[in-house]
C-alpha cells in the first residue's frame, strides 16, 4: 500500500480545504445543506479503511507528473477537479474505494478513457477519481461465444484479443477510448449493423453499485435495462461478459473522397439516394464524412472528406461511389485492408491527432437525424466556414457525419433498453476544438456549436431534440439524452431513487 505512505500531508491539506466547498460539490449536486459537502472522515479513518487494499494498488497525488497524466483528460472544459487520483488493481479495490468513499461522504468519479466532454463533469470541484486502467484483460470463453472484458480495458484491446482469437465483437470506433464508457451509454460501432450496439452484446457483469456493494446482474435483473444506455448514472462496472462472434470477412475496403465546399448538397443529397435510402443502407456498408479546414486545398471554406466503407471486399463497389465521383471531387483514394486498419483510415488510431491529450476544449453537439435534409446542410455549412476561419480560434474544428448500418440496432427492441433512438440513421455532432481561453471563449464556443446543432434540428422537422449521450455537450435534457417518452423518464427516475437514492452517480448525464 505504497500510496499510504506517501504524500499524506499533502492529502490532509487537500481533505481540509474540501471540506470548506460549497454544498455544491456533494456527489449530489442537488443537495442542500453544509453536511453534505463535508466529509465525515478523518484521514485517518481512510488509512484504517483502505489498509487492507491490494498492494499494485497506486494513489497519486497534486503536483506530480503521475498525477496529471492519470488525471488527465481529452477535452479541457469544465472538467473534475479531484485531490487524488487512485488506480485501483483489482475488482475488490473498487469496491472498497467506492463503499469508504460513499461512507464518508467524498465524492468520486471512475476514469475509463477519459474520452466524455459533457461539461456536468465539472460539477465535481474535489474529491477522488477512480482510474480503471490497471483493469485491463479480455478472456474468451472455451465455447468461443462470450468473452469477459475487464472494466478498464481500451477498446484496442478488445480488438486486438479478439482478432487473433479470430473472434470480434462490437466496439467503440475509436481506438484510444475505453471498451465500456462508449457502452454504457449505447455505443456505436463498425458491426452494429449486424449485431448492435455495444450495449447489446452484454451478457452479464459486474457493478460496483453506489454504497459499495458488488453486484453481478444480468437480463433478470431490474438495474440491466438501465445499464444499457443510462449505465453511468448506476455504478462502476469492474467487468462485464459479452457476445463474441466469428470474424467472418478478412478484407475491408473504403473510398476517400474529398470535395470543395460547394459541392455540400449535391454531396448529402448522394448519401441519401445512394447510401443511406430511407433507412435500408446495406449490412456492410458505412458511410462517414468530416468537415475541417485545409487551407492549401481550399481556402475559402472547409473541405469535404466523405468515406465509404464496405466489408468483405477489396474494392468499394462502383454502385455505392460512383454516384459520388460524379460529382468531381478534388481526389479519390481507394484502399483496402483488414477490421484492424478502419480507426486509422478515419483519423481516429491511437497515433491519431483527435486521440492525443492536448490540452485543447473539446465540446461535442450532437443530434440524431433519419435523414440529410440538403438545404439545411448547406446553411450549416455557411454557419461553420464563417465561425472556423483562419483568424479564429475555432479554426481547427471539426463536423462529425457517422452513418452506420442500422438492421442489428433495429432488430432490438426499443423498449428493452435505456437506449431510445434505435430509430435514428445519422449521428451528427460538429467538435469545436480550441485552445482554452477563459469564460468568454467557452461562451463563444457553445453559442456556436448550439447554433450549428440548431439548424440542424430545425431542417430535421421534428419537435423533440435526440442526442447521443457519449458525445453530449451538456446542456441537453434527460428527455435529450434517453428517449421523451414519459414512461422512460419515469423508469429512470425509479431506478435511480432504488440504486443512486444520494445521487453518487450524478456527474455524468444525470438521470434524474
């Protein structure tokens, strides 16, 4: 237990001035009252409590190297201000940290990727963070049909284990996120077409609920529905079971093309006619697309760079890009490979700009749409080349296009999960990236990325916002984040008070 004994006068200060916060900082951010922003431990107390912890467990404490880097995160906006972070080397170190936490009413919040930038995270101004990143391993069943996935394992990893057992699963896209802080919340991913999301996958697992306790659930449980979709509001999963399946098709190919600026309509206009078809995309295809500045190509306005991916081929077919190269692009690169080369071909590896930590604000506004509507896609264009210029601080901003298959999303029943917008073929979110500059930027920053999200919804004709929660600014309603409908606003609500009754949970999306 090494990090006990160091440090400890400088986490005695940290607990001093913690307890003089404002009732803010509970884990609740809704409590009232001085007692709940005080912890009721002494130092000593966590000492007793935490003694019989594992001894790879570390602890880290303000200033030190060790304690940037695990408490890093991608986006610097509104984040958590913690006094420790702890990495905790087993399942039952969680459970020890969460109960003695909770007992001695400290706030706390587990690190898995670090990858959410909604800005509810920066309700929590002291306390301690979790890093689960010790928590790594993926193990296949001897069946070939499960594997179980250590809570803190990256989503390389899960790749990387399954391929080479000639398995895969569905994950999140991007290689330098968590396997699970995508799930829980749904999580999109390359085979969702075929077998759903990533939430869908679970099996079973393991929760460290809010008081503590080590739970195994699994479909009869009445906490499952909620884990899939809403699970950062209930608990810390130390490890869960899923569905793996056969890696049927060795060979990927997609198509980059990119376009100039004027081209915007005829561009979403080809992805519905020619992609997208009123919801039928076919199982193996995908199509993405970003906007972002390049200078030398175009400097009137972003570029255009739009992917279409097929599985098990070597060639896109011509039915899918033709229709595309029709309209000129300025280049065509066609490239094939394996399931393992898709994160690089997008920009999103772990070597990729987008996955380093650089100090950058990195707020996301994201909507669901079941179609492009070509006017409005040309007014949010004109809103985003004005604001992200080569004068402003927003110039290197990047708008987010993701069209996945839908049939195994679909094949699930909307009721049977938190997740509600099984019915959406488009996620949608422009990523204002800037370096942090004070309240004004920030301001300037959201104002923005709220205007490009409005324009959108307004030309999607419907009255009722759908958001993604993993990507979600923050200012979007529980109705946003997990369906309208008032039975699942309910169901939540009644869960939460069960499972989250102090709000422990609170710091990410809140159900309630």
């Amino acid at each position: 237990m090494r990090w006990l004994r160091t440090e400890l006068f400088a986490t005695a200060l940290a607990w001093g001035v913690a307890s003089a916060a404002p009732s803010a900082s509970a884990s609740n951010p809704e409590a009232t009252g001085d007692a709940a922003a005080r912890p009721s431990c002494s130092l000593a107390d966590l000492k007793r409590a935490w003694s019989y912890l594992s001894s790879e467990v570390e602890a880290y404490y303000p200033p030190s190297t060790e304690f940037d880097e695990y408490s890093e995160r991608w986006s610097n906006l509104e984040t958590p201000v913690v006094n420790v972070t702890v990495l905790p080397a087993t399942e039952n170190d969680v459970v020890e940290i969460v109960r003695t936490t909770s007992k001695c009413n400290i706030p706390f919040l587990a690190y898995n990727g670090v990858h959410g930038s909604i800005t509810t995270l920066g309700r929590m101004d002291w306390g301690v963070a979790i890093n689960l990143r010790k928590l790594s391993g993926v193990v296949v069943a001897s069946n070939g049909q499960t594997a179980t996935i250590a809570g803190g394992t990256n989503s390389k990893v899960v790749i990387d284990r399954l391929w080479e057992a000639g398995k895969q699963t569905v994950t999140g896209t991007c290689e330098c996120v968590s396997y699970l802080g995508p799930a829980l919340g749904g999580g999109h991913g390359w085979l969702q077409g075929h077998y759903g999301l990533i939430a869908d996958q679970f099996v079973s697992m393991n929760v460290v609920l809010a008081d503590g306790t080590l739970k195994t659930i699994d479909a009869d449980s009445d906490l499952w529905w909620a884990m899939k979709g809403a699970g950062q509001n209930f608990g810390v999963v130390t490890s869960v079971t899923v569905k793996v399946y056969p890696a049927v098709h060795q060979n990927w190919a997609i198509e980059t093309l990119m376009f100039t600026g004027d081209k915007v309509q005829a561009v979403y206009q080809a992805v519905n006619d020619h992609l997208l078809k009123n919801g039928t995309q076919p199982v193996d295809l995908i199509n993405w697309s970003y906007w972002f500045n390049v200078p030398p190509i175009d400097p009137t306005g972003p570029v255009i760079e739009m992917y279409i991916i097929q599985e098990g081929v070597s060639v896109v077919d011509p039915a899918y890009t033709q229709p595309f190269r029709n309209l000129g692009p300025i280049s065509v690169t066609p490239r094939n490979g394996t399931y393992r080369d898709m994160s690089s071909w997008v920009g999103i590896s772990l070597d990729s700009p987008p996955c380093q930590n650089a100090g950058l604000a990195n707020p996301r506004f994201p909507i669901y749409l079941e179609a492009y509507n070509p006017a409005a896609m040309q007014q949010v264009y004109s809103a985003f080349a004005s604001a992200t210029n080569a004068s402003s601080p927003f110039a290197n901003s990047l708008f987010m296009f993701e069209g996945y298959s839908m049939q195994g999303v679909e094949a699930v029943s909307p009721a049977s999960t938190a997740y509600a917008f099984r019915g959406d073929h488009l996620l949608v979110a422009p990523l204002i990236q800037y370096t942090p500059g004070g309240p004004a930027r920030d301001q300037r920053a959201a104002q923005l990325g709220n205007q490009l999200r409005q324009i959108l919804h307004q030309g999607s004709g419907r009255s009722q916002m759908h958001t993604y929660v993993n990507y979600a600014y923050g200012n979007e309603s529980p109705g946003d984040w997990y369906g309208h409908e008032q039975w699942r606003q309910d169901r939540l609500k009644a869960l939460k008070a069960k499972y989250d009754p102090k709000g422990r949970f609170n710091f990410y999306a809140p159900a309630a």
